[in-house]
C-alpha cells in the first residue's frame, strides 16, 4: 500500500497556463541562446527556483512561558540576532517574539542591538 501512494505521489503532472506573447518570446530567446532544452525547460527551472525561495512557516502553539525561555536561549547561543530570524527559527509569531524581546530587554535579561 505504501509503495502505491509513493508512486502516486512521484507522478509528474501536466499544468496549463497563459502566457503573454512576449513572456513567450523572452523565454524562447533563452531557449534559441542554448540555456534551456525548450520552453518547458525553462518554466520547469523557474517553478522550482520560486519553490526555493518561498519557504513556508508553521507556527507552533506554544505556551507564553516556555516561548519566553526558548527565545532568550535562543539570543544567548546567537548573540546577534534580529526577533524576525527569532521567530523563524523557533517556527513562533513574529508578534510573540517580539513582546517576549521587550519584555526581556526591560528585565535587563537581553541587550538590544543598535
């Protein structure tokens, strides 16, 4: 059953979709440069390169108290850090992290960055 729903899952799809005349020229140019096989070569790159660079972040539900010590362990391992790459990286709201940032800062406990 499960070697089924892999093989299912790697199965290549077919998706359809307009493009300006000009989009198509640009992108057959690239293709008549020698950069790309052909015109399906090229959307293929360019959805994985978008893929790449969009990552999407799931937020953990988190008690206040346990976030609060997770992100001044976090500012303690790197000391110079923004409350954005905070919350990325520990997967909590921006808004969260940075309440918890003020807090800590006006309980002398973290050091802002200037």
């Amino acid at each position: 059953m499960a070697s089924k729903s892999l093989a299912i899952k790697n199965l290549a799809r077919t998706v359809g979709t307009k493009m300006t005349a000009t989009e198509f020229e640009k992108m057959q140019a690239l293709v008549d440069a020698g950069l790309y096989l052909n015109v399906s070569d090229f959307i293929r790159d360019a959805v994985r390169e978008k893929l790449g660079s969009i990552e999407i972040i799931k937020l953990r539900d988190v008690d206040y108290k346990i976030a609060k010590k997770e992100v001044l362990a976090y500012f303690e391992k790197f000391r110079e850090a923004y409350p954005d790459e905070a919350a990325n990286d520990l997967s909590l709201s921006l808004e969260m992290v940075a309440k918890i940032t003020s807090e800590l800062i006006k309980e002398k406990r973290l050091e802002a960055i200037n």
